[in-house]
C-alpha cells in the first residue's frame, strides 16, 4: 500500500517542492533534481546510454498532476511532461 503525502507544496520562487509525509517528516527537493531524476522511459534510457538528463537551476514545475492514489504527473518549464513519479520514489528523492 503507498503511503500518501498530506500536504504538497510548489515553492516556485525558490524551485523546490515540499512534501509532508503522515509521519511528519517533510521532504523538499529541487524542481532541478526532479527533472534530473526523471522516470521516464526516454530519461531512463538516455541515462543507461551514459547521458545525464541535462536539468538547470533555472527549470521549474509548470504543473503537478495527481495520477490515482500513487505518484504525481510533473511538467516542467523546459516542457518534459511524461514523468511519471510514484511517492515512494519521491519519499528517498531528496
């Protein structure tokens, strides 16, 4: 069963998403570690090939999507917008 975040935040300004867990514990990642981690299909193949996924300070969320009860859908400024990413992942993230 995945847990679900109670609270998440988009602090554009400072590029950061914040997510409160039912235990308290709040976790924050960068919208540019986000995009770096994406779990695409393409992003999880250029990764394997031994590119990184290029994501800069300046790349921000656009969007936030819920996907049923267990990831969220983020779109991002550079216009990536099919990662998938499941709230487990996002829990170790940070």
């Amino acid at each position: 069963m995945t847990v679900l975040p109670e609270a998440v935040e988009n602090h554009a300004a400072q590029g950061v998403l914040a997510l409160r867990w039912p235990d308290g514990r709040t976790v924050r990642i960068t919208h540019a570690r986000l995009r770096a981690a994406c779990p695409c299909s393409a992003c999880r193949a250029q990764r394997r090939a031994g590119a990184g996924v290029e994501a800069g300070d300046a790349v921000r969320l656009t969007a936030i999507e819920l996907v049923g009860t267990y990831a969220l859908n983020l779109a991002f400024s550079d216009g990536h917008r099919r990662g998938i990413y499941p709230y487990e992942m996002l829990a170790t993230l940070a």
